[in-house]
C-alpha cells in the first residue's frame, strides 16, 4: 500500500469513526476523531500537491474543522423547532451551505479521465447532449447518475470532468456534511442542499455530487428516526429533479464502492447506472503515460512492460507507482546533501527503478471483488 492510499485509508477510518461517536453524543472523542481525519488529510495534500482531486480533500477537512469547533462549543447550535425545512432566515444564517460544500466550476478535463469510454459515453448522451439540445429531448433526460465500481478507478474524475464539459457548478457532499446534528436535523441539511442546486440551476447546469453514496442510502434493517427521514426526504427531493416534466438543469451524481448496499427505492433513482472498472493493460498504459510525461525517464523505461506487470491495479494504485518511483530518485538527491543546489537535478528513473517499486505493490483490487461488481452490474447496470 502507497503512502498516499494509506493516508486516505486512515483519513477515511477517522471520519467514519468520528460520524459514529458524534451520533452516540460523544463530543470530546468525535471531535479527536475527526481531528485525527483532518491531520491525515493535510499530509495527503501536502504528499501530492498536484492531485486533481485535492479540492475535494480541502472540502471535507472544512467540513471537519467545522464540526470540531461547533462539538468544542465554539458554534451555536442550530434552534430545534417545527418549521418548515427551508427554513426561516435565522436558521439560513447558521445553515448557511457554504461552509461544509465544495461549490465551484471544476477544471478536470476529459482527457484527464483515461480510458472508461463506455462510461463516457453513457455520461454524453445523458448529460452533454441534453444540455447543448434540451429541445431534441421532448420525452426529458436521465437527472440520476450513478457510477459503481471499485476504488480509485476514476469515479470523481468522471463526475468533475462532466461538471467541466458543460460549464456546471460542483457541489459535493459526504455523509459526515448531511448527517451534521449542528444544522438542526439532517433532513433540513437534504432540503437546503437541493435548495442550493435549484438555485445554482438559474445561471448554470448544477451537478451534486454524493461520495460514499451507499453510507446515505444503504440497506437498514434498524434505522433510527433521524435517519428513516433523512432518506425519505432524499428520496422526496429525488423524485422532484428528476421528474421528466421538470426541466431543471439539476443532475445527482452518486459514486459508491458498495452498490449492492443501496437500497432498491434508490437504485430506481439513478436512471443511468455505470460501472467504472479497472483499468486493463491498454488503460494502464496510458494512465503510465499521463502520469510520467513530466518525469525524467531512462531509454530503457518501458511503459507497455509495466502496464502488463500491473494486472489489477487501479488508476490510482498506477498513479502511487510512478509517484512512488519518482520520490524513490529525489530521495537520492535530497541523501547525497545535493538537493540545496536547485541547479542540481535528480538523475533519470531507470525501469529498474520502476520494477523495484511494483514487486512491493499489491494491486488494491481483489479477484473476489470483481466477481461482486461484475454480478451487481448485469443485474442493475444501466447505460
């Protein structure tokens, strides 16, 4: 495992364990927890400062700090009354959804996104082209977007990208931002969160984007009050942008690495239903050569050898390989005391270097798993 996946891997434990103490009232120990979260989420964007998906990284260490201030008291706690969901206006100002969303144009580009084509394509023709053409779409187009498949494989890449392709802005929520106890109950969270989208859809197509979805919308055989309406008022505010009447510029995109832990009355929600799977050999070698073109490679690098070695490593797995390689050679630098000397430059990345690097990698991506994936895709896959 890379050091960045790992970092990841622990970011994302932290979370998880924090949403749990903070449901139970556990406030001192949330709080370390997703203070914990946040520090693994630093290190992360400081490993690879250059990530396209750091902006989401930033979002949700907002998203923590803000939580850890309201559970050490520095918050007022939203009131707890019967209003409406919307909301009256006091409660717009501590509800305000800007301080735990990302909402912004994105700059991923399509070829950022490697390989995935059927993907692509389903995105194009239920997203692009209705937006270039609303007029040739009389019988309304598919608003629910659901992409499935296993980590790091390009899911967010492929929802950013979109966002980028039509000029849209990008809201994107987990379930530590929805199920937040500070903005009063999690279903008002749901309400402004739409409420927010419709708004943006005035000026601009609005993507919402739901990482993790399965953790908002899986199977629950003992729910809890807040968390029965949560889902019942997604389902409410799903039913209306999708309605093929509405021609709201509104699109949910939800990415899960659990689809079959999605609960059937959500599933019928996303109209298009995609898997995004592991890269193959081609794939990885074009993943290889996007992410070594600005690396200083030896002759005897040979990217096509390499993309055969990596069976079933992700695109991100690929991407941990050439970013480990590369911090293999400057660390020879930096040990040799020349690094000071910015005139002084690392020496070329030799295959060896590269094969060294992948007999210590194990693909993230086990055999079983896709049996899983390739199941849940001819039973609910829906291009």
């Amino acid at each position: 495992m890379g050091v960045a996946e790992e970092l990841e891997g622990m970011a994302i434990r932290y979370a998880n364990q924090a949403i749990e103490l903070d449901k139970k009232g556990k406030k001192d120990e949330a709080a370390t927890a997703y203070q914990k979260a946040v520090e693994n989420l630093l290190k992360l964007v400081q490993v690879q400062p250059d990530y396209n998906l750091n902006k989401i990284y930033i979002q949700r260490i907002n998203i923590y700090k803000t939580r850890i201030k309201t559970l050490q008291g520095l918050w007022i706690e939203a009131p707890q009354d019967k209003e409406d969901l919307e909301g009256s206006d006091t409660e717009e100002k501590h509800a305000n959804l800007e301080g735990f969303l990302l909402k912004e144009q994105t700059n991923v580009k399509w070829e950022d996104v490697v390989g995935l084509e059927d993907a692509k394509r389903a995105i194009r023709e239920s997203i692009i082209y209705p937006s270039l053409r609303p007029d040739l779409f009389p019988l309304g187009w598919p608003r629910g977007i659901l992409l499935f498949g296993p980590p790091g494989c390009g899911k967010t890449l492929l929802a950013a990208a979109v966002a980028t392709e039509i000029k849209a802005t990008f809201i994107s929520v987990d379930a530590a931002s929805i199920m937040s106890k500070w903005l009063g109950e999690a279903e008002r969270n749901v309400a402004r969160l739409f409420s927010s989208a419709r708004k943006s859809a005035g000026e601009s197509p609005c993507i919402i984007f739901i990482d993790e979805l399965d953790s908002l919308m899986g199977i629950h055989h003992n729910e809890i009050g807040g968390e029965r309406r949560v889902r019942n008022q997604f389902l409410k505010e799903m039913d209306g942008i999708i309605d093929k009447k509405n021609k709201i510029r509104v699109y949910v995109i939800g990415s899960t690495n659990k689809p079959w832990a999605i609960d059937l009355p959500f599933i019928r929600r996303f109209q298009k239903r995609i898997y995004v799977p592991p890269p193959n050999s081609s794939v990885r070698l074009q993943i290889f050569k996007l992410y070594t073109k600005d690396l200083m490679l030896s002759v005897d690098v040979d990217l096509k050898d390499l993309a055969d070695r990596t069976e079933s490593f992700s695109g991100s797995d690929v991407l941990d390989v050439c970013q480990s390689t590369q911090l293999r050679v400057n660390s020879e630098l930096f040990d040799s005391g020349l690094a000071t000397n910015r005139q002084v430059k690392p020496r070329s990345i030799t295959m060896q270097d590269f094969l060294e690097i992948v007999q210590k990698r194990r693909p993230t991506i086990s055999q079983d798993a896709i049996v899983l994936y390739d199941k849940w895709s001819g039973a609910f896959e829906a291009l």
